[in-house]
C-alpha cells in the first residue's frame, strides 16, 4: 500500500512540474512575440528610412537638409 502512495506522490510532484513549465512555456512564447513585434517594428522603420533616403538622393537633396 505505501509503494502506491510514493508512486501516486511522485505522479503528483511530476503534474506539478509540467505544469510549472507549461506556464513558463507560455511566458516565453509571449517573449518571443513581442521580440518578434519589436524587430518587425525596427525593419519597417529602416525601411521607411532608406526609402527616404533614396528619395532624396534621387531628387538631389543634400544629405541632411531635409525638414524637420
């Protein structure tokens, strides 16, 4: 009867451990996300950018001379 209890214990202690990491699993998903969110933001920021650029080197603006 007591090897049941240790295995039912051990069961026990093992549901707790996947779940702890189920949770810590969902937390760096959501991490990842938002560092996913973060690097789409910067690219079409330096997109956005360089098409300035490239439109002021094609219309013959000095570099710098842009409005603000």
């Amino acid at each position: 009867m007591t090897e049941v209890l240790v295995y039912q214990s051990g069961l026990r202690a093992m549901e707790r451990e996947i779940q702890s990491e189920t949770m810590r699993l969902e937390q760096l998903k959501e991490r990842a996300e938002s560092k996913r969110k973060e690097v789409v933001a910067a690219k079409q920021e330096t997109t956005a950018i360089e098409k300035l650029e490239k439109e002021k080197r094609r219309t013959g603006l000095p570099k710098g001379s842009g409005k603000k």
